[in-house]
C-alpha cells in the first residue's frame, strides 16, 4: 500500500520553499528519520526527513521546482525494503495505476499558472481594472477591512492574493508604510531587448526576500547615517598577537564585544518600536546578527549573549557560523532574535557606505577597509595611524541625532582601548 509522503511544516510562516536536493531515487529504501529532499527557503536550506521507512516508489518533484508545505513530493511503501521490493515492470503498471487525478490536477495548475497568465499579467489586469488571481474568501475580506484587492501585491504563483497578502497590505497602510492609492505596486519595466540581448533568471528565495525585506525596512524606517573614524593602531598589534596560522582572528569579534557593552550603555538601540501600540521595546539580551556573504545572497546568523562571551568565544563562533551559512546549514532558529547588526566589508573594500537598518532593529554599524593616515598628535606631530571608517544606520524615530553620534564616538573610544578587552576567560 502507497504512503503519500507530504511536505511537512518547515516553521513559522514558511509556506514552502525551492527544492534545491532530492537525495533519494524511486526503488531506494529509506529508514524513519532520513533524509529526502532539502528544502531552500527564504532564509535557510532545511533537510527533511522521512516520517516513515519504507521503499520510495515515486518521486513527484524534482532540483528546482517550488514546493509547497501540505504537497505531495513522493510516495513510498511503508515498511517495505529492498529486497522486496516489486521487479521494474511491475513497479511502472503500479506507478501509472496508483497515480490519483486529484493529486495531478493541482499540480498541473499549478505549473502552467506562470506560463499561461505570465508573471506581469496580474499587474497589467490590476492596471486597466481587471480581474485578479483572488480566492473569493480572500476578497470578501478584503471588502471587508475596506481594502481595493486590485491593489494587493500577491506572493503566490502568478501573482496570486492570498488572506495573509491582504492582511499585510492593510497592516503596511495602517502604519504608514506604504500609501494609499497603491504606490506599492512596482512599475513596469522597458523592453529591454529592443537594444540588445538580455537574459532572465528567476531570483532564488534568498535574495527574493531579501529585496522584500530590505525594500520594508527602507521604507518604513526613516534612516540617518553617522560616518566615523576609530584608531586600531594598537588593536592591530593585539590582533595580530593572538592569532595563529591554525586560526586567524579578523577585527569583528572585537568590534562585536564593543559594541554589546554600547547597547548597555545606550539602551535606546538595543530596541524595537512597536507602532500599533505606540511603544519602544527595550530588549535585556545582548544578540548581535554578522552579515555572512553567500554565493546565494546575503544571511545574517546571530550571535547570541556577546556580552557574556570572550574574545576567543566569539571568534570561534564566527567561524563556525560563517562555515555553515556558506555550506547552507543555517538553520531559521540561528537568523532570528538579533538586538542589532554589524556588516563588515573592510575585507573588500570602500572607504564607507550606508548599510540599510535590518528591520525590527533599530541601528546597524558598517565597517569598512582601515588606511593608514597621517595623524597630527599631542606632540605636534604627524604620525602614521591605521584608521577604521565606521558607518551607523539608525531609526530616526527612535534615536536623535545626538544620541546617534555620542554612540558611535563610544564604539570609536572604546575600540582605541582594546587592553581593557577580555581575551580568553
């Protein structure tokens, strides 16, 4: 007897993700608990397993197709092995004559949904006041919270409204995030092959909620940026002091441990504000999220107890974290419950930038290249200092400009004293 094997629950507000691996082949046995298929979502790569043993007899996807939570990937015999299982022939007629109408139908719709609406026909029936791809529940409620559904940017295949799409749309509008009247819809853009050969790739859901959430936090957050500079001179000689060939410490645990010792000293940026309540979150945990650059796109694990941790302990945890955000072992629990962000591009380059806020957080600190400079001192001369640009992003709602500017000369203070920095205990 055939088990449909369903996507299961990834987390919270995961409705599916990009099959990026299938790990197993039609006629393979499989034990309970391993793994089948891996699982690309916004913002981690996710194994999952097989609630059963059994023999896989079909495989439904395959290495590329979006996969949603509650469909059928694949069926397999409970509690068969391979040893018995059925010759190929058999195996075939059993494949054609179990396969059910109404697991393909929705499938086969879902896949030609793209193909024969196209992904900006949506757009262009909202534009000259057509129909849109909306489930009749889901416009009863939007006519109900007073919402023009035709102005609701759907994140379903082919552009399709889903309640939680019309829900965000009113909640964006309540708060001011976007404007009525339907700004938020993006316009179209030119034919560009009119002048030349272009070429289109679909963005993978790293770097698609990536433009979704850097797109809200740029919007909603008005954003100031305060640029300054900090002497590592003697930071250096210490870093340099304590690595090895084996292990090499950069400059951002140092950077990292700084900056949990400025939230405590300036709460007002270890903070979220609330605007539904009209109230400023003040967070008594010290997590600071390390931008992690990924041929996929950009994650941001978190550390989580900087405040708590040494020198050495949060080097080590960089690199284990780093290792897995490239090896696409991040899981959803490592990106959330950051306080606040550091992005350090001093490894390419730049004499600075405006890193964006990351959205609930209130600040976000860049880091670019270090220069050696002329310096002029107490003693009347110039002398060669090793100079760190440093650029904080803030929610002017939250901090003035003031405050924004006495933090990062703390930070700046604070990193020119790095003999004060617990080490190793």
């Amino acid at each position: 007897m055939l088990t449909d094997f369903k996507l299961p629950e990834l987390g919270e507000n995961i409705k599916g993700g990009t099959a990026v691996r299938v790990t197993v082949k039609v006629g393979a046995a499989v034990t309970k608990g391993q793994t089948l298929i891996e699982i690309e979502t916004d913002k981690a790569s996710i194994e999952v397993p097989a609630s059963v043993a059994g023999v896989i007899k079909e495989i439904l996807i395959k290495e590329g197709d979006q996969v949603n939570v509650g469909q059928v990937v694949l069926r397999l015999e409970a509690g068969a092995s391979a040893a018995t299982t059925p010759s190929a022939a058999p195996a075939a007629h059993a494949k054609v004559e179990t396969q059910p109408a109404p697991v393909e139908t929705p499938k086969s719709e879902t896949r030609q949904l793209p193909q024969a609406v196209g992904e900006a026909s949506p757009k262009l029936q909202r534009k000259f006041g057509g129909d849109v791809p909306a489930a009749p529940s889901v416009r009863a409620l939007a006519r109900e919270i007073g919402i023009d559904v035709t102005q609701v940017p759907g994140s379903g295949l082919g552009g399709r409204i889903s309640i939680s799409d019309v829900k965000a749309f009113a909640k964006a509008l309540n708060t001011g995030a976007i404007a009525r009247g339907g700004s938020v819809t993006p316009q179209p853009l030119p034919d560009f092959s009119k002048w030349g050969q272009i070429e289109r790739k679909p963005m993978n859901n790293i770097r698609r909620k990536t433009t979704e959430h850097l797109s809200h936090a740029w919007t909603m957050i008005p954003h100031v940026t305060q640029f300054d500079k900090t002497d590592i001179s003697e930071l250096e000689k210490l870093r340099k002091s304590i690595s090895t060939q084996d292990k090499k410490v950069t400059i951002t645990p140092f950077i990292m441990k700084v900056m949990a010792s400025a939230l405590k000293a300036f709460p007002q940026f270890n903070a979220s504000l609330d605007m539904n309540t009209h109230e400023i979150i003040y967070k008594k945990y010290y997590h600071i999220g390390v931008a992690i650059d990924t041929d996929r796109g950009l994650l941001v694990p978190v550390v989580r107890d900087v405040d708590q941790k040494s020198i050495i302990q949060i080097a080590d945890e960089l690199t284990e974290i780093a290792e897995r955000a490239r090896n696409k072992k991040t899981t959803l629990e490592e990106m959330h419950g950051g306080c606040f962000t550091l992005t350090n591009l001093g490894g390419i380059g730049g004499t600075c930038f405006t890193p964006i806020v990351n959205w609930p957080e209130v600040a976000i600190l860049g880091v670019s290249r270090g220069q050696w400079e002329p310096v002029y001192g107490n003693n009347g001369q110039f002398t060669p200092r090793l100079m760190l640009p440093l650029s904080l992003s803030y929610d002017h709602r939250v901090i003035d400009g003031a405050d924004g500017a006495r933090f990062l000369r703390w930070i700046c203070d604070a990193i020119q004293q790095p003999f004060i920095m617990e080490l190793d205990k």
